[in-house]
C-alpha cells in the first residue's frame, strides 16, 4: 500500500494530544493554575462579548449597502 499523507485534521489532533499532555504535567507541576472565574470576571467577560457582537452585527449590515 502506498504511503498516505496524514490529512490536516490528523494533524491538528495530534497536536492536540500533545498540547493536552503538556498542560496536565504543567497542572501537575505547578506551574500552571486552573481556576473557574468568579462571578465580576463573567460578568466583565459577558459584557465584552456583547460589545463585539453589536460591533460585528453593525460591520455586517453596513456593508450591505456598498
């Protein structure tokens, strides 16, 4: 059988794996903390999400019109 490049989703889940397996040894070391946001930081996250959702919701209908 003929040799079969690996296609680009096999890529990046391959990547992924070892991204993934990066992470945990940095939890497990130490070196990296994970924590859940309190309730000001999804508040602050949920109104810059809405901000840039009425920026891009304005940049679509405008260029409608050119």
């Amino acid at each position: 059988m003929a040799y079969q490049r690996p296609t680009q989703r096999e890529l990046e889940a391959a990547r992924k794996v070892v991204r993934q397996q990066e992470l945990d040894r940095a939890i497990a070391e130490g070196r990296l903390t994970v924590r859940t946001m309190t309730a000001e930081e999804r508040a602050q996250s949920e109104a810059r999400w809405a901000a840039a959702a009425t920026a891009r919701a304005g940049r679509r209908k405008g260029s409608q019109y050119r």
